[in-house]
C-alpha cells in the first residue's frame, strides 16, 4: 500500500468535489502508521504472554500448551521464525528436552501418543512426523551445529521413496512412510532445510531470525 502511495503522490485530482491528491496521501500514511503502531504493541504483548506462560521452568522447555508438562515439537518454530535467538538459553534448553524426549529412532515426533498424553483423540502409535525433523535440523544449523544438522538431513533424504517423494511421517521401525503422500509440508521443510545447510547462501531460517 506505501509503494502505492508513494507512485500517486502529485497525480492531478479527479471531479469538483476531491481533495488534494498529496494530502490524501499523507491521510493514508498517517492511518499506516497508527495501525503499525498499535500492530507493534498487540505483538509485544504476546510476546511477552508466551514467554511468561509457556515456557515450563520445571521441564526447562516451551511446552504444548501453558501449564502443561508435555513438549510439542511444534515450538522448533519458535527460533525459526525469529520469535526468540537459537541461542536463547530458553531455546536451547527446550531443543536439549525434545531431543531427549521426542526424538526416537533418529526422527522427531510431533509429540508423545501415550494412553496419557492423547491432545488429538488418536491411539497411541503415531509415526514421526517429518516435517518436524527438518525443523529441528534448521534449529541446530542456527545453533552452529552444522554437522548434526547435516546427519539428519542426509537421514531425511534417504527416506524418500523411488520418486524422491515424503509422506507426513514416517516408521522408522517398519521402515516406511505413513499418511499423507506426497505431504507439502514435508517437502517445503525439505527444500527450506536444504537451503538453510548451504553455507553459500542466507536460508530462510537465518533471514527470519534477523528480524
């Protein structure tokens, strides 16, 4: 919408009745700035909310929900988007708990299907749920655990199939892959981690934790 603007600033006014193209514009970007300005403050508020009250100082972890015990792999994000540094000791002690917990023959689950931990109804047996692997595997190319990184990627890899294809998850117990085939997610975390491992370019994980 600026770049708009900033285009149609000096264009002549059309009909009678309209004002001064320039100070529409100046109306425009002084609306702009009230909305950045209360977007600023709406984010820093949760910011802080998830901070207080989602990270388990007793699991040393971000956990799935606020008050709860149990880790979710979904928070591996949480570095990759740039909400908080890979190196934050928060982060780093919660990536330390989910590969203790959650990562089982190599690849991460999204989370624990015990008979009591059941968030989604589903019975115990999940498969591990790629997507979640290659995020982790961002998460510790950030942290400058370059040759981790690259072990588990180099393992994702060769779980494709023979048309170089990834399902949602896998069994690395049965050796094959589960739901979904072939699964965007899989694929976009694929193509992002592969990027974010190439040491001759910024991947999208490195641009996002700068902002």
């Amino acid at each position: 919408m600026s770049g708009v603007v900033a285009r149609r600033v000096g264009f002549a006014a059309v009909g009678a009745g309209s004002l001064p193209p320039n100070t529409i514009a100046w109306s425009s970007c002084t609306a702009v700035l009230r909305a950045v300005a209360n977007w600023s403050r709406i984010r820093d508020e949760i910011h802080d909310d998830i901070c207080r009250r989602a990270y388990n100082p007793a699991r040393g972890a971000f956990t799935q929900s606020y008050g709860a015990d149990e880790l979710d792999a979904a928070v591996l994000m949480m570095p990759l988007v740039g909400f908080l540094p890979a190196l934050d000791p928060r982060i780093v002690s919660t990536i330390e708990r989910i590969e203790s917990e959650l990562l089982v023959d190599g690849f991460v689950l999204r989370y624990q299907t015990t008979p009591s931990a059941r968030v989604d109804g589903l019975p115990p047996g999940e498969g591990s749920f790629l997507a979640c692997s290659f995020w982790l595997a961002d998460c510790l190319s950030l942290m400058g655990r370059s040759a981790d990184a690259k072990t588990l990627f180099e393992r994702l890899l060769a779980v494709r199939n023979d048309l170089g294809l990834l399902a949602e998850e896998y069994d690395p117990k049965a050796g094959r892959q589960l739901g979904n085939v072939p699964q965007a997610f899989s694929h976009v975390g694929l193509i992002n981690t592969a990027r974010n491992l190439n040491p001759k370019t910024v991947g999208p994980a490195a641009e996002r934790s700068a902002t």
